[in-house]
C-alpha cells in the first residue's frame, strides 16, 4: 500500500512540527508539503495533489473556511480541521463548507498520537465531490399538527460526515415541531458543546446537551455527551451511562434507538445517518420489530456509506431518502403538513 499524502495547513510553525512529526512516526502516512495559511494551502493543494488536508482554521491572508470553501470548489479532497476546543463552533462552520471531520490539536502522547494517524487514514479513503450536496433550508417554515396523538419520538444515529448532514436535516424540521428528538453523534471528546451551538444557530428548534434526569420534551433535540451513553426510561427521563474503556463507540447509537424503540414502541421513528461501521443498525431493528418507522440515509448523499448500507442490507429499513428529503419524511409520518 502506497502511503497517504498528507497536506498540513497551520498558521503555527509549532503546531506544523508537532502535526508532520506524529504523522511521518507512521510508515503508511508520507507528509507531502506544509502551509502557513489558506492561500498558501489552496495553491499547494492544486501542485502536490495531496490525499488529505489537515486544515486550521484561524488563520492570516486567507482563513481556513474560505480556503476549504474553494478547495472543494475547485479539486475536492478530503479535509479534517485540526483545532482547538475553543474555536469549536467555527470548526463546525468549515464542515457545512466541506470539510469531512474535525479533531482536537493532538498532544505529545501515544493514544492521541495514534487517534490522530487512524482518522487521518480512514478519511483519506472517503471519495468527496465538489461541495457536499445539500443546503440549510432557512426559509421559515410552518406545520399543521394533524395526528391526534403526540405521543411520539424521534431517534437519530450519525457518525462521520454528521455535523453537516444533521445541519440540514434538523434546521429544516419546523418551529411547530411538536415532538422530542434524540440524537447520538460519534464525536471526539470536548466537541459536542461546540456541535450544539453550531447547531443552534441556524435550527428553529432549541437544540441541547442531554442531561440526567431530565423529561424529553416536545420540540426540542437532545444530544448526548460524547463521554456517556443516552437512553429514554419509562418515564421519558433521560439516563446517562458512563462510557467504559472497552466500548468501540461513544456515544452509543444501538443503545439509544434501542431505548426508543422500547419505551415508544410503535411511535418511534428511527433515522440512521452517514458513518462508518455499524453502530445503530441493531437499535433500527428494534425500532421496526416494535412497529415503529426506519429511515436510512441513501448512498449518494451520504460522506460514509456505512451505517446506512448495512442497516439496509440487513432489512430493516422501510424508506431510503436524500438528506434532503428526511425532513419532509419524517414530518409526513408524524401526520403534519406544511400549508
């Protein structure tokens, strides 16, 4: 296997000694060039023909959300932003321009070391095209609640290229949505308050961290922390369990779509998005065993064709969607229509 070649972008010298020095440590990682700044990455981007591009974001001369912006207008190529956890919400900002995924500025030490070179693997393999597709759909919307009972809920699994799809998917969802949404997000540790208040911002609908023991309420989304497990109880309280060492995934997804599909039975409905592996899948199993609804994302609007295509496979899954198009089915199941 011929090493990915790397391209890394940071206005810091230190920061680039320190980002070239953890990846050339791996044999199957060649760092093929370095950038002070976005201009000077948009150039070296089109010369060296990297496979990835490690991307800052603060940056002088040119920023680093201009610079994925017109990376990915004019040669496409996977992104992840190398940041810190204080400018996180302008990090999730660069993913709705194209970037794939983001990670915290790795320290000198082997586990984030060795997080660092694996994602920087995994996402050089990702086939990315000119600008994601999909676009935040800003225009006020309303809903006519045509259901009789609003005894429903909505769960949500997403991984890899998340952020930016649940951007589109959630900001399209009505003010008058009239049910909770849960929501579990495989992200890197420290991210999700940055994620939510992104998220924030350009949804309709108030969007939080899920805290223990509180009641889902109608018309708002609830996060799980990226540190614990999310489910629903009987009593339509939230339970936050303590992720242990040896779970693969964090947040879990199957546990979450799991507790839907146990407390709400017939009146869930499972959504599972773009990501790798196949966290999720047994959760949309018990959502359709339980005679609630399953909708999976499809393979051309999806980063990672992964969690979706297996679920699919596996025959769970009653209706396979654009992005664009889950908003819109989720509201035609729960009986409201747009006037």
């Amino acid at each position: 296997m011929k090493p990915v070649r790397v391209l890394v972008v940071d206005d810091s010298a230190l920061a680039r000694e320190l980002i070239i020095a953890i990846l050339s440590s791996d044999n199957g990682i060649r760092v093929v060039g370095e950038a002070a700044d976005g201009r000077d990455a948009l150039e070296k981007v089109h010369i060296l023909k990297p496979e990835l591009v490690t991307m800052d974001i603060e940056m002088p001369v040119m920023g680093g959300l201009e610079a994925i912006e017109r990376i990915m207008d004019s040669s496409a190529v996977p992104i992840l932003v190398v940041t810190t956890r204080g400018d996180a919400h302008t990090a999730f900002a660069a993913m709705s321009k194209g970037a794939l995924d983001l990670i915290e500025k790795p320290d000198v030490n082997l586990e984030s070391a060795a997080e660092f070179i694996e994602k920087i693997k995994f996402l050089s393999k990702i086939k990315v095209t000119r600008h994601i597709s999909g676009t935040f759909h800003k225009e006020k919307q309303k809903a006519v609640v045509k259901s009789e009972s609003l005894d429903k809920i909505v769960a949500i699994a997403s991984s890899t290229g998340g952020p930016k799809a649940l951007s589109i998917l959630l900001s399209a969802l009505p003010k008058s949505f009239p049910f909770p949404v849960v929501v579990a997000q495989h992200i890197s540790a420290g991210f999700v308050s940055g994620l939510v208040e992104w998220l924030n911002r350009i949804s309709k609908l108030t969007i939080k961290i899920a805290l223990e023991g509180e009641m889902t309420m109608p018309g708002t989304i609830y996060f799980s922390p990226s540190e614990s497990h999310m489910k629903i109880n009987s009593r339509r309280f939230i339970v936050l369990d303590k992720r242990q060492p040896e779970d693969i995934y964090s947040p879990s997804c199957d546990i979450l779509l799991s507790s839907a599909a146990a407390v709400y039975g017939n009146k869930s409905i499972g959504v599972i998005l773009t990501g790798m592996g196949d966290d999720g899948v047994s959760g949309m199993k018990k959502i359709k065993e339980a005679g609630g609804v399953t909708i999976a994302q499809d393979e051309k609007s999806s980063v990672v064709f992964g969690m979706p295509k297996v679920a699919i496979e596996s025959g769970c899954i009653d209706k396979i969607l654009s992005l664009d198009e889950i908003s819109n089915g989720i509201m035609r199941l729960i009986c409201l229509e747009r006037p």
